[in-house]
C-alpha cells in the first residue's frame, strides 16, 4: 500500500477523554484501595503506586504506537496473532500459568503478572481486520466470507474460555460480531449466528456450577445474600448510599471489606458511592464521547483494514465498560470485567491504551466523507 504523509495532529476529543478517564480512575483505585492496601500490604499507597507506574508505562506505549504507522502494525499482524496464540496456550500449561479462585489466566513475571487475554483480544482484532480486507468482496457468502473469520475467532474464545473466563470470551466475540457487521455481512447471516450462539452460551453457563450459581442470584441476589448473591447486593448498597452527590472522594464504606474487587472489578460502584450519580452519569457520558470519537475515527479513516481495525478496538473497550457497569448495577450477571482506563490491573491498562494509541493513529490519515 502506498505510505500516506500524516496531515494533522491526532484526535485531541478522543486523547482528553481518555486521559480524564485514566486521571479518574488513578484517584479512585487509591480511594477504593488505600484501606485493603494497608491491611495487605503495611503500605496505603502500595495499589497507588503500582497504578501509577503502569500508567505511566502504558502512557508511554500509546503514544509510541500513535507514531508507528498502522500499515506497520498491519505488516506483523499475522506474528503478532500467532505470539497470543502461543500466549494462550501457554497460560493453561501446569507450571506457566498462576491460577488464582480457581482460574489459571496470568503468567507470571517477577513482582507483575501478564494476562494472555488482554493481548489476544487486541491481537484478534488486528488479524481479523486483516481478514475481512482480504476478503472484503466476498463478505456477503457464509463459507467464503463468515466461515474463515468465525472459526479463527471461534478458537481464541475456546481457548479463552478454557481459563476460564466467559466475559472475556463473550465480549471478544461479540467484538467480532460487530466487526462483520460493520464490513458489510448479510444481517441475515449475523443473526442466525447469534441464535445459534443461544444455546451454546446456555451449555457454557450450566456446565459449570459457580457459572449457574452466578446467573441465579442475578435472577434473585436474596435468595443467598451471603454467597453468591453477596457481591451484587453489596455492589447495590454502595449506589443507592451515594445519592445525588455522593457520601465523599474517600469515605466510602463498602471498601471496608465488605463489597469484593472495590479497586478492581467493582471500582464504578465506589465512584457511584463517593461521588454519586453525578459522578457516575460523568463517566458514563465519557465512554460515550469516547466510542463516538471512536466510531468517527473508523467512518473516516483512510481504507478498510484501519476502518475495521477502529471499529474493532471502539467495541472491544466500550463492550468491556457496558458489561462492567451492567454488572455492577445488577443488570447483568457477575463476571470478572474491569471497567477500562479505571480498574486497577497493569495487563488490562497496558493494553487499552495500546489500543487508544492506534485509534490515534489512524486519526491522523482520517478523511472528510
């Protein structure tokens, strides 16, 4: 493909948006965190610091791959998807992968820890972007369009969900999905597609017991409020008591241990303590601005691999924040989904913001259409 000459400066609505989200959540994972650090760790600032370095680490990698030419990124695709492939494989292997409540998702790395998934799903979509450009005028036929990408993807999510870990499986998924949709599949195809997904996410939620004990106290979180239904109700206690305006940055009370994962998984029900519905309808309003500028950027962007490749990671990260705050609001069942750019976790964060740095980058090639 031709080199394109960079005209204009990245998207500064897409940069301040994601910078003001990843300031949000550096301030709350130190609120939500300071008291379970203390206990843990003899230091109050121990969740802080670690944020605080690999934000400042994934800072630093968004803005290298925002200079590095996506046609670049597109030349190493295929290696980049067989290096998380092997990832994959390699966090499941006895000895390799650290299990931890009963699933075997990191690799050890020293004093850090690396999640596989975090890289395979971004892997995934640069592959499949490539896919799709390949196959570009084949997309209306199921066997020669659909059929090669569902079954690359189809192998990533199995190997996920072998972790296991449904959400993550799902969301990439349905990442893909939307990916097909946006190249131009018949919605014909993509709905039987999603039917027959149906039963297999019934057979995937029922065969295993805490998945099935999960999904019944979504449906009825009181009917064993000291096990399963413990964390959504505890989530619910933190949102209803921050009212309006919140109880206040640092006096949250489900963070004394009784809300589970508050700096983690759980951090959007802390905000909604500490700073209410004010405070949480901001957020919210951000990852809006933020997959609008997203979805922007692939309208406009210059040919369809980058166009595919903005349309996928947009999903990817607004998909992670819907199912996050779904969670936490009871509106969907519990799964282990950190919301993005504001849950601490170094793996997660590294690579959202290598996803926002190419969705920067592409925005420097954008067109007027």
């Amino acid at each position: 493909m031709r080199r394109r000459r960079q005209k204009k400066a990245p998207d500064m609505v897409m940069f301040l948006t994601v910078i003001t989200l990843l300031s949000i959540g550096v301030v709350m994972v130190f609120s939500a965190s300071q008291v379970t650090a203390f206990v843990r760790n003899g230091d109050c600032y121990y969740y802080l610091k670690r944020q605080l370095l690999w934000s400042l680490i994934a800072l630093g990698v968004m803005v290298v791959v925002m200079k590095i030419d996506y046609w670049i990124i597109k030349k190493f695709s295929k290696l980049i998807f067989f290096g998380s492939f092997l990832l994959l494989i390699a966090v499941l292997i006895p000895g390799i992968g650290r299990e931890s409540h009963g699933a075997s998702r990191w690799i050890p790395l020293g004093s850090f820890s690396l999640q596989p998934s975090e890289i395979a799903k971004f892997a995934l979509i640069i592959y499949v972007s490539l896919l799709l450009e390949k196959k570009q005028a084949q997309i209306g036929s199921f066997f020669k369009g659909l059929l090669p990408v569902l079954l690359i993807a189809g192998v990533v999510g199995g190997l996920i969900l072998l972790q296991p870990d449904l959400g993550t499986a799902f969301t990439a998924m349905a990442t893909v999905g939307v990916m097909l949709f946006a190249a131009g599949a018949k919605f014909g195809h993509l709905l039987g597609l999603a039917a027959s997904a149906l039963p297999l996410l019934y057979i995937a939620i029922t065969s295993e017991d805490y998945r099935k004990r999960r999904f019944l106290a979504f449906l009825d979180p009181w009917s064993d409020p000291l096990d399963t239904g413990f964390h959504i109700i505890q989530s619910l206690y933190a949102l209803g008591s921050g009212g309006l305006f919140g109880v206040g940055l640092g006096r949250s009370r489900q963070k004394l241990f009784y809300l589970p994962e508050q700096h983690t998984d759980s951090i959007f029900a802390i905000i909604g303590e500490e700073l209410g519905f004010i405070g949480v309808t901001f957020v919210v309003l951000l990852f809006f601005l933020f997959a609008w500028r997203g979805y922007k950027i692939a309208i406009t962007a210059p040919d369809f691999f980058s166009s595919m490749l903005a349309v996928g990671v947009t999903s990817l990260i607004t998909f992670q924040a819907i199912i996050n705050m779904g969670v936490v609001t009871a509106s969907l069942p519990v799964t282990g989904i950190p919301l993005p750019l504001i849950s601490y976790g170094g793996s997660s964060l590294l690579f959202t913001l290598a996803g926002v740095g190419i969705l920067l980058n592409i925005s420097r090639y954008t067109e007027q259409k």
